[in-house]
C-alpha cells in the first residue's frame, strides 16, 4: 500500500506515485489558512484599542486621584508660616488661616503626672514583690487595678507587667532611673494635662508602697497669650496639650518652650509659589490625559494619502474629550461673572482669566495642551496672567479651583444654610416659597417638593432630587406672599472634573449594563473579540476536516496511480518478452 492509516490520520508513508502529494496539500491548506489569519489580525486591531482604553483609563483614574488632593479650598490655599523664636514656637497654617501677624506668649507647657519612688534596688531582676498583690491607682478620676502580680516578681518583672497589662499601659508607663547605685521604678502618665492626675493608692506586697512614689512632675495644661489676650489680670487660656489647634482658625502653635513676659511673633502669608506648584501639578496631569487622546486620535494629512491612528473617530474618545474640554474652557459651575461697577459676582470665573487657555496653535508642541501663562512682557495682557490673578486675589484663585458646594443666595429674602457633600448636587437651585400668616406653607426647590421644619421658616431639599439636603431658610418673613430667589452651590473646576471623571471612568455593571464610556466600549468589544474567537475556531476545525479529506483523496488516488504503474511495468515486462518477428 501506498498510505497508512494511523488514529484516524493518513499520511503517505511512500510516494507510490511519485507526485509530492503533501507540498500540494499544504499548499492548499495555506490558502484556506488565509482566512484565520485575516480573523486574528481582525482581532488584534480589536485587542489594542481595548488596551489603549484601558491605559486612557488608568490616566483618568490617575487625574482624578490628584485632583482630590485639591478638591477643598483649604488643601489648595498654601500659606506659610514664621516665627521669630522657633526654639520657643514653631507654627503651620492651612488655608483657613488669615494672613497677618499673632504675638504668642507662653505661659508654661503642658506636662503629664511622673512619680519616682525615693527608695530603689542594686539589681533589675531584684525581687520587689513578696506575696501575690494587687497594683490600684487612680488616672483622670478613674480608678485601675492590676491584679494578681506574682510574688516573686522582679522590678524589671513589675515594669513589663504594668506596661502590658490592658488596664495600665493605657494610662501610665513604667520605667526605671538608675542613680548610679540603685534603680528606682517611675509611673508616668501618657497623656498631658491638669486633668490627667496619677493617684497611687494601693500596692500590696509590693516592695515600695504608695508613700514612696514621690510627684517629680504634675500634670498640667500648656498657658499661653493671643495678641495679648487674655490680660494679665485676666490670666491665660489654657490646653491640654502643648499642640494648639483650636485658637486661632487654620493655625496650628507648637509650644517647645515656656517663655512668660516675652512673646513670640507668627507671620501668616499666602505661599504663592506654592500654589502655582499646585497649578502646575493639575495641568500638568489633565495635560497627560489630552495627550493621550490625541495620541490615539491623531490623523497623519503630511502625505497625500491622510492615515488615522487606532481610534481616530471612535465616538467614545470623543464624547471624553468633549466632556473634559467643556469643563476647562467654561465658566465654574454656578459661578457668576464678576460686575466692575457694582462689585458683585466671582472675580475669577474661568481658567482663562487666571492665564490658563488651550494652545491653538497648530504645528506647536503643546498644540490642543493647556499653558499656563504666569507673566508677560506686554503690558496690556499682564492681566491675563497668573502672578497677575494671584497678587490680586489668591483666595479668589483658589475658588476658582477648589470650591466645594460654596453656598450663596442670590436673594434678600433667603439664605443658604447648609448642603451635604455627595447628595446634594452643585450649581443654580431655584426656590419658590408660599407663605401664610403662620410661616411657610409650601415650598419647592427646582420645582420639587421639599420638607419643612417645625418653626416653617426653613426648608430642605428631599432625596433623590438634585437639591437633596440643601437647606434654606426664609430670613424676610412676609405673611401671604410668594417668595422666590436662586440659591447658588459653587464647586471650583477641581471638583467638577472628579465628578466628571467618577462617572466616566465608571466601572461596568454587567447586570444594568452601565458604566463609563470606556468601560463599556471594553465590555462591547470583549463581546466582538468572543465572536471572532468563535469564527476562528469555525475555520481551524473547517480547515482540520479539509485537510483530513484532502489526504483521503489523494492517499486513494496514490494508490490507483500506483497500481495503473505497476499494471504498466508489467505490461510492458510483457511486452518486451514478445518474440521480435
């Protein structure tokens, strides 16, 4: 025989006929092979637009996650602080804290409860405990126990009990002095503070009794003078604590020494540089963001025949960079345009007022990117420039960025009283209240109902609307009247862009079949490469069978050509044998 059949495959074991039937073969399959291929390259152009989705995601997410660095007035608002005697008084301001100067007079420093007793032992694993004991005291005005101390203990024993045992080590820690001679056991309590007093009051067997513990130090709380308040008769304000937050708005003082009858001066300034490092910080990232979209979108029109990149045209590109582009180019939300005459409205409204605009000028290196234009050379667009907007207003700068849910009502008759961060939604809530000889009667918000508080002057939005938790109250009550005004929630350009970017980049809900742009274009996609898989699959089994009948065939046809050679070499054996005449 000319073929073999082996598991169901034919191979040609010989050449019966000597035609390369396996080359033809081959060569056929390549041909129908033709078609996977073109499948896989389908796949592959599918393949890189999901990954180059995936990386404009990550650099969203990545924007985003900077920008929250700067999503409140008091992050973007550098300010820098001085003292004239840091040995005394250091200090650290956020952007609550007004610019100016503070005179600091330190009284004393706040101090914890130590006691030392007056009597020691030559060794730490001396015995100190004679009879199973128990260790009482008092801390704060609360009373401790720490029982069942063996006898027997050490005095390095009893430290590492008091300072592991849970009702001690909380409020005091153990530890030795050596005199030189002998060691002595100190008990002090952790927390600063006139009110943290230590009481020892029963120590059992152990060696040194509640007699022995000598105060080396009292508890007491840190003594200090704002701009000199309170007077001297009036004697000082007083803290728990030698870090002092809660004195002057924004301003932390870090008490290091007490100096009574001199003080200290603490300088507050605006640090611009660093808030145009902020600035430069958020460009510089949504710029990242711009660049790869034109990255990905760019079309080549250098050569006659104009070429596009691998999502040049893709409408889910374009919906980002629209929806991006928007926010950066308008004014902020719920944001007035500011009125020179009467004052009135938001100094800075828009990027470009602050010397941040789009290059659009084509063929430059930061063509389509924001620039940031902090000073200029001609007098007549300094204006339009960053050291202009900062030397002129650097609170109003830093609205402009980071505003978050800011409050304003644009009518006599209300006012803003609160909103709630995550529900309520920002930007122009229109109020419309009824009234009747008693208070409110009805009111809505957006033209939605809203609840009413029980003395009906105040209202608030409802959930599930997008003046949910804004309250409003009525501050010029007239009985019978209808009364309507706009209540404004700011949010700066940082915050707009989070929001913008929360939903964007959206994970997909494959149960609601919703999500960002970019995450379902990844889902849909996913669904056209699992149909390309399948036609692939169609093909390579089409092909397998193909190539199976095909060396059917020609196995068959081997074989008859071979035995037609074989009937022809004997015949013409044969013939050859014939007598000649």
């Amino acid at each position: 025989m000319a073929t073999d059949l082996v598991s169901g495959q034919i191979s040609f074991a010989g050449l019966g006929s000597g035609t390369d039937f396996n080359a033809l073969i081959e060569g056929l399959m390549s041909i129908e092979q033709r078609r996977v291929t073109s499948l896989e390259t389908w796949k592959a152009t599918w393949e890189e637009k999901v990954e180059e989705f995936k990386d404009l995601n990550s650099k969203m997410l990545s924007l985003r996650s900077t920008l929250k660095n700067y999503d409140t007035v008091n992050e973007f608002l550098a300010k820098s602080v001085s003292t004239t005697d840091s040995s005394v008084l250091t200090a650290s301001a956020d952007g609550d804290a007004e610019s100016g100067n503070y005179q600091v007079e330190i009284g004393s420093l706040a101090s914890n409860d130590v006691f030392i007793t007056s009597s020691g032992v030559s060794d730490l694993n001396t015995s100190v405990v004679t009879g199973n004991s128990n260790f009482t005291f008092s801390y704060g005005g609360e009373s401790y126990t720490v029982s069942n101390i063996a006898a027997g203990t050490t005095l390095a024993g009893l430290v590492n009990t008091i300072n592991t045992n849970p009702e001690s080590s909380k409020h005091i820690r153990a530890s030795t002095i050596f005199d030189g001679t002998n060691y002595h056991l100190q008990l002090a309590g952790r927390d600063l503070g006139a009110d943290n007093q230590l009481v020892i009051s029963n120590t059992g067997s152990i060696l040194f009794g509640p007699s022995d513990f000598q105060e080396t130090q009292d508890a007491s709380n840190s003594q200090m003078r704002i701009n000199g308040f309170p007077s001297a008769a009036g004697g000082w304000l007083e803290r728990d604590t030698n870090t002092i937050t809660d004195v002057i708005d924004g301003l932390t003082l870090n008490l290091k020494e007490a100096s009574p009858g001199s003080t200290v001066k603490v300088t507050v300034a605006t640090d611009t540089e660093q808030i145009k490092e902020n600035i430069r910080t958020i460009v510089d990232e949504i710029n990242e963001v711009r660049q790869k979209i034109f990255d990905i979108t760019a079309v080549d029109d250098s050569q006659e025949e104009v070429k596009g990149s691998i999502l040049t045209g893709n409408y889910g590109i374009q919906i980002i960079s629209q929806k991006l582009n928007d926010i950066t180019a308008q004014k902020g939300v719920a944001f007035d345009f500011y009125n020179d005459e009467t004052g009135e409205g938001d100094l800075f409204s828009a990027l470009s007022q602050v010397g941040i605009t789009t290059d659009a000028e084509k063929g430059s290196p930061t063509y389509g990117l924001l620039i940031i234009k902090e000073d200029s050379d001609d007098p007549s667009k300094k204006f339009m420039t960053l050291n202009h907007a900062l030397d002129e207003d650097p609170d109003a700068v830093a609205r402009l960025f980071s505003d978050n849910l800011r409050g304003e009502s644009k009518s006599a008759d209300l006012s803003y009283i609160a909103s709630v961060d995550g529900m309520t939604s920002a930007g122009v809530h229109e109020v419309e209240i009824i009234t009747s000889g008693a208070g409110i009667s009805s009111a809505t918000i957006n033209g939605e109902a809203v609840s009413i508080s029980a003395d009906g002057l105040t209202i608030t939005g409802q959930q599930g609307t997008e003046a949910a938790g804004l309250q409003v109250r009525l501050t010029n009550f007239q009985p019978n009247t209808t009364i309507t005004g706009d209540i404004n929630l700011k949010d700066g350009k940082v915050n707009e862009l989070i929001d913008e970017l929360s939903v964007l980049t959206k994970e997909y809900n494959e149960f609601t079949d919703d999500g960002g742009p970019l995450n379902v274009l990844i889902h849909n996609y996913g669904d056209i490469m699992d149909s390309i898989d399948k036609k692939i699959l169609f093909e390579e089994n089409r092909i397998a069978k193909m190539e199976y009948n095909y060396k059917l065939k020609f196995s068959r046809l081997d074989a008859t050509l071979n035995k037609y050679s074989n009937i022809q070499t004997q015949l013409s054996s044969q013939i050859s044998q014939l007598p000649t005449s």
